[in-house]
C-alpha cells in the first residue's frame, strides 16, 4: 500500500492527546526553571541594593544605574549570534552552557570587591543570558507548530513575570541574613539566587532533547506524530530546518519584522516601566512599609500572567493575535488614565490591575504573531532573525534611566 503524503496522513484524536501530554514537559521546564532564573538574575541587583550594594561597593552618583544597564549592552549584542550557534551547536549543549555559565556569573557577583568588577560580571553576565529567551523560543519550534507557540512561548513569558513578583519577597527572607558568616545580605541575595542556576544548566545537559527523536519521555508513536504535524504545516521543508546566509539577509531586510520591533520598543517601554516603578506607585498611594509593598505587587503580575495565559489560549485557538494586542493595549491606556486621574488610594490600586492585565498580552503576544505568519520557503531561519530583533527592543526598553526616581 503506497504511502499517503505528509498533509494526508491520519492522525488520531487520541495521538494528539498524548502528545500534547509528552509535550507540556518541555514547557514546564523551561517556564518553570531556565525562565525565571534567568529573570530574577538579572533583576535582583535592584534588591540587593537595599541590602548594602551601594554602601559596600561604593555605588555613588550613577555607578549604579550604569552598573544595572550595562548588562543589556553585552545581552542585545550577544542575542543574535547565539541563535546562530545554537542552529549549529545541540541546544541541549549550547543552552546548557550558557545556563550554567551564568549561574557561575551570577552567584560570583555576590563576592564582588570594587565597582570594577561588579561592572566586569555584568557584562559577562549579559553576553551569556542574552542568548536564553530567543533560545529557548527557538527551541519550542522544534516540538510545537507555528499555530500553538502563542500560549507555549506565554509561559515562560508568564513564569518571568511571576519571577519578578516573587523576587522581591524571596530577596526580604534572604535580606534577614545579613551578618550570616560575616557577610552583608546583598552578597547572600546574589550566592543563594545563583547557585540554583548553577545547578539547572548542569541538569539541561541531561534533560533537554536535541530534537523529538531524542527525546527520552516521548514514545516512538509520539515522536513520529510531532514529525507528521510539523510536515503538515504550510511552508514547512526540509531545507527550512537548516541554517542559510541569504535567509538570514532576507529576514533582517524585511520591513515587517522591523515595524514590529518598533511596535515591540514601545510596548516593553511601557511594561518594563511600569515593572520597575510599581512599588515606588503602590507605596506612593498608601501608608505601607517595605514588606507590604512588595507583598502587594504580587496580585498585579499575578492578573497580568492570568490574563495572558487565558487570552494566549484564546488566541492559539483563533488563531487571532493582533486582535487582542489592540484591544488589551487599549486597557493598558485605560489603567494609566486611573492611575493619572484625581481619584482615591483603592482607585489608583484598581489602575495598577488594569495596566497589568493589559500590558502582558500587548507586550507577549506579538511575539508569536510574526513568526505564526511568515508561511513560505525556509521561512524558520528569517524568523530566528525576528525572535532576535523582538527581544534586542524587549532589552533595550529594559535599559533603566542614568538618573531619576531610585
């Protein structure tokens, strides 16, 4: 009996099913491990400041706000040569590497001496975590289809999220062990956040598949129903799975991809803003301490990670994704209108919700939007391009002001 093609082939309800399954390990993995490490490493030098960073390492002027941008000068340079590499290189090897790379990075910020070196580990730490997040996108292609990354690549945008929620009351436990074996809290802030790093880029070694084929949680049935869909997709070729110069070339010409980084810059603008200042908000609409602060920022990602998951669900299903960017990124117009307005302390509260429920998705969801719609000829490899770009605007619109509020 001759063999159906690809895009004919039956493929029962039941294999889905079980493959869906197999594959909710690759998520939960990256989104509840690589993710949120590679957030809170990131971020938590804006903790340990309160902890005596600034004091010990004599931080004045704008040594800090220097210190904490410089990461993402080495992080935007490092993003698209690291796609490169991880097409040439195993992803388990190359994601490893640079996991466990960081991990040595960041728990080594925590035995700095001087400014100098705080601002030598930044940069390391920056060229090394740059390639994760367009990795690990990346790496999602390989057992998901283009109309299912919307919700995959939302957790572990979603995990970051929750990562910088919790981050602040994990960074006041550790805080309490200031003086422990005669060292400050900052340096434990950064020792005890790193060294699980450390550990989780050894493990990726060992847990992270190089493609279905060698995945060991996947039976043979499953393993060859991911090849079938991945088949079935329009555009999809073999030549697509390769790396080549002129798509690369033909990707960063493309006036779409960067209309879309544009539209990116703006929104993480707005996000990352909104991130960084929300407990100097929420403290300035009350009478709280710094604890309750920080413990009152939770709900407001823990909307916003909600809200995202739920729409990238809707979306994946609708396959709708500039849609709900508009519409959520009306609300975020909204919450900041209430947050601007003369209104009481539980108002300005409820326009902390709104903003976080709407700036989520405006800023997440277009990262699957592109990519889910460049059908064609090797159309994977100009789309690594784009997931580069998108997260260059994402770190850019991170970078911190040199002077301001602190």
């Amino acid at each position: 009996m001759p063999l159906l093609p690809c895009y004919l082939t039956p493929v029962p309800h039941k294999s889905f099913s079980t493959s869906r399954s197999s594959q909710r390990s690759v998520c939960a993995f990256l989104a509840l491990t690589c993710s949120p490490q590679s957030f809170l490493d990131r971020v938590n030098i804006g903790n340990a400041r309160l902890y005596g960073l600034t004091e010990d390492l004599s931080l004045t002027g704008s040594r800090y706000q220097t210190a904490v941008s410089i990461l993402f000068v080495t992080y935007i340079l490092s993003e698209l040569p690291s796609n490169l590499v991880l097409k040439k290189l195993r992803p388990s090897r190359w994601i490893a590497f640079i996991t466990t790379g960081w991990g040595i990075v960041a728990t080594l910020q925590g035995v700095t001496q001087s400014y100098g070196g705080l601002i030598v580990a930044r940069l390391v730490l920056g060229a090394l975590e740059g390639g994760l997040f367009p990795g690990m996108a990346v790496y999602l292609t390989l057992f998901y289809t283009k109309r299912e990354l919307a919700l995959r690549i939302g957790y572990l945008f979603v995990s970051a999220a929750l990562a910088g929620g919790l981050g602040g009351l994990l960074a006041y436990g550790i805080g309490h062990m200031d003086g422990v074996a005669g060292q400050r809290g900052w340096r434990w802030i950064f020792i005890l956040e790193g060294i699980p790093t450390f550990v989780l880029g050894i493990s990726c070694w060992w847990l992270l598949a190089d493609e279905p084929e060698t995945a060991f949680y996947l039976t043979a049935e499953e393993k060859a129903l991911i090849t079938v869909r991945k088949e079935r997709q329009v555009g999809h070729t073999k030549a697509a799975d390769e790396m080549h110069k002129e798509d690369v070339i033909k990707g960063l010409k493309d006036w779409k991809i960067w209309m879309f980084c544009f539209g990116q810059f703006g929104a993480d603008t707005v996000l990352y803003g909104y991130s960084t200042f929300l407990p100097t908000i929420i403290k300035g609409i009350g009478t709280w301490d710094t604890a309750q602060t920080q413990a009152l920022t939770v709900p407001c990602y823990a909307l916003g990670a909600l809200t995202y998951l739920l729409v990238a669900r809707l979306s994946d299903r609708q396959q709708k994704r500039g849609l709900y960017t508009v519409i959520f990124g009306v609300v975020t117009v909204v919450g900041y209108a209430v947050l601007a307005s003369n209104t009481t302390s539980g108002g300005h509260y409820a326009g902390c919700f709104l903003v976080a429920m709407g700036l989520y998705v405006t800023a997440g969801l277009p990262l699957s939007w592109l990519p889910s719609s460049e059908f064609g000829r090797r159309a994977e490899e100009e789309n690594r391009v784009l997931t580069h770009l998108l997260q260059t605007s994402r770190a850019t619109a991170n970078e911190p002001p040199l002077s301001g509020c602190s």
